[in-house]
C-alpha cells in the first residue's frame, strides 16, 4: 500500500548542480531549498515504507555525489523514522 510521507530533510553536497538535477527529478521544486552548503527539504513522498525512500534517495544523491550526506526524516500518520545517510537513527510514535 502506498503511503503519503511528510519528508523534512537536510543535504549536504559539494556538487549542488547535480544533487539540485536529482532533487528535481525525484520531488520537483516545491520544498527544496538551496543553501550555502546544500538543500533543505521539505515536501511530500509517496511509496511504500520510509526505509525504502531514504534509501532510494541517498542512492541516486551519491550517483552524483559519492560524499553526499542526507539527514531526513520520513512522518507518517504521527509515526517519524529518522536516518542519517543509510542507517535509521531513532523512530518515534
């Protein structure tokens, strides 16, 4: 079952052309803020379990950056997991 999920994420690059291509491609422009050191999101995701959208996400981020960070965290209904890069960092109810 496809879920709705409220992804608030942090992304740090050193190529913010090829993360920003990425970022648009995946969410579009709505929600993605440009930074000094790389983006701010904030938007809706549709898919199956936060794990499996983290992971699809920083999968394609380090396609264009290899030292790519991606804090994020994935809400939904009152449920959020949290990850950095790959590894889950807390879930909470």
């Amino acid at each position: 079952m496809e879920k709705s999920f409220d992804l608030v994420a942090l992304i740090s690059t050193e190529n913010p052309g090829g993360v920003e291509t990425i970022l648009s491609e995946l969410l579009g422009k709505n929600g993605v803020l440009k930074t000094e050191n790389g983006f701010i999101v904030k938007t809706v995701v549709h898919g199956e379990t936060a794990q499996q959208l983290n992971l699809g996400l920083i999968s394609k981020l380090r396609v264009v950056d290899h030292h790519a960070s991606l804090r994020s965290e994935w809400t939904y209904k009152n449920q959020t997991e949290s990850f950095v890069d790959y590894i889950r960092s807390n879930q909470s109810a």
